[in-house]
C-alpha cells in the first residue's frame, strides 16, 4: 500500500507542510516497489513524466499528487509493460478527464523504449568469432594478442566475443596513436572494474529478489547506473584536466 503524508493524493493543492524529498518518497513507494531507485525517479522527471518542485537550494521536493503519479507510472511499467511514450499519452489523457484502456496485466510488448523498459529475458547478446572481430574492428591478429595479453580484451566463457569487444578494440587502437601503449591502460580497466563492483553491489539484491521481474529489472538498473558512471567520470576527468565545458 503506498503510503502518502497528511493531505493524501487527492487533497488539492499541496501546501509547504505536504511537500516530501525525493529520499522519502522512496521510502513510500518502496512497500510497493521494492525495486525503484532514486535514480530511476530522476530519470522519469528527465523524460517529463513527473515535476517536482525545487527549493531555492535546488531541491527537489514532492506533492503528494506526485508520488501518486509516480506510482501509477511504476504499475503501468510493473503490470502492462508499458513504453514511457504510452504512459505519457495515458497521463496526459486522464489530465483531460479521458480515459485509455490499458492492455491486460501480464501482455509483453513488443518494443519498449528507455532504459527502464526492459523485457523480462533480453535476448542473448550477438558473439563475434576472432575473425569477425579483427574485421570489425579493422585491427590486426598481433594488435589483439598484445591487447589480451594486457587483459583489455578477452572471449567469453562461452567462446568469442561480445559485441563490446569492438567498441574496445577501435578504442584502444585510437588511444594507441597518441602513444598511450597497452599497459598504460591497465589502470583504466582496473577503474572500470572497481567501479563494476560498486555498482554490482547496488544492484545484487535485486537479483536476488524472487520477483522475476524485479531480476529483470535489476539489468536495466546495472545500465542506467553505468550510464551515469560514465558521465560522472567523463566531469571528474575534464575538471583534473581543466577543460572548460562548451
């Protein structure tokens, strides 16, 4: 049952004393979804699905008639799958008095947009054999060895490569023309790993929880954060640098 303040989700224009942070509204929506995150909160006001108002520090703070609205967006994803661009056209019409009916609970469908909308059982990522790597990548065999031997680049334990591996291979290549070697690199895979490992510990719970779609939603909580890993370290790398931002 989600838990509202004094004044409830349907008392009118929420006063100063109604207003919530986005640390307690998780903590009420959380009995019913244990897996939301604030960073999935944030990532729905980006897409314009709710508005918080701001403080003059610049804090977010909620209505009760946005933590509501909250938790219909979470059913509607939770129950009928729903892609947020259909969740926005269902929103906007109840603000009109209209009503849309919704696929019946349990329906898949067929494309789901945003992170936040992944299928119970994402399809197995494609596997490149070497071969296919060294053209994709435009690399040469000796250049792959030395990057394996470095641990950049590695099979899986299924055999091949996941399409990453490209990504990697091209990136590692360009880095190589301004004379950064392999080892030099060691240290930034390192980095990502650490940082693997925090966000692993984020999202291991949810992959442990009995919901299956919980589980689900634990993979598309690991790309969201990894998401956000980066811009984080892309900011920190240009401030040691002292790059102005344009």
């Amino acid at each position: 049952m989600l838990r509202t303040p004094t004044g409830g989700a349907g008392s009118g224009t929420a006063t100063a004393g109604d207003m919530v942070s986005i640390g307690t509204v998780l903590n009420q929506l959380r009995d019913e979804f244990p897996e939301v995150t604030i960073s999935k909160i944030r990532f729905l006001e980006a897409e314009g699905l709710v508005e918080p108002r701001r403080t003059a520090s610049g804090y977010r703070k909620f209505s009760p008639q946005d933590v509501e609205r909250l938790a219909r967006i979470l059913r509607m994803q939770r129950d009928h799958y729903l892609p947020l661009k259909v969740i926005r056209e269902h929103l906007d019409a109840l603000a009109r008095g209209e009503e849309i009916p919704l696929p019946a609970p349990g329906r898949r469908r067929d494309l789901l947009e945003g992170p936040w909308e992944q299928e119970a059982e994402p399809p197995a990522p494609a596997r490149l054999g070497r071969g296919e790597l060294l053209a994709a990548a435009e690399v040469t065999e000796a250049e792959l060895a030395e990057w394996e031997s470095y641990g950049l680049i590695a099979e899986t334990d299924g055999g091949g490569y996941d399409a990453e591996a490209v990504t990697v291979a091209r990136l590692v290549a360009d880095l190589g023309r301004f004379g950064l070697e392999p080892r030099h690199l060691r240290a930034v895979k390192a980095a990502a790993e650490r940082e693997a490992g925090l966000i692993e510990q984020v999202v291991a719970p949810l992959r442990r929880h009995r919901n299956p779609q919980t589980r689900a939603h634990a993979e598309a909580t690991a790309k969201e954060l990894a998401a956000q890993s980066v811009r984080l370290h892309a900011a920190l790398m240009q401030i040691a640098l002292g790059i102005r931002a344009q």
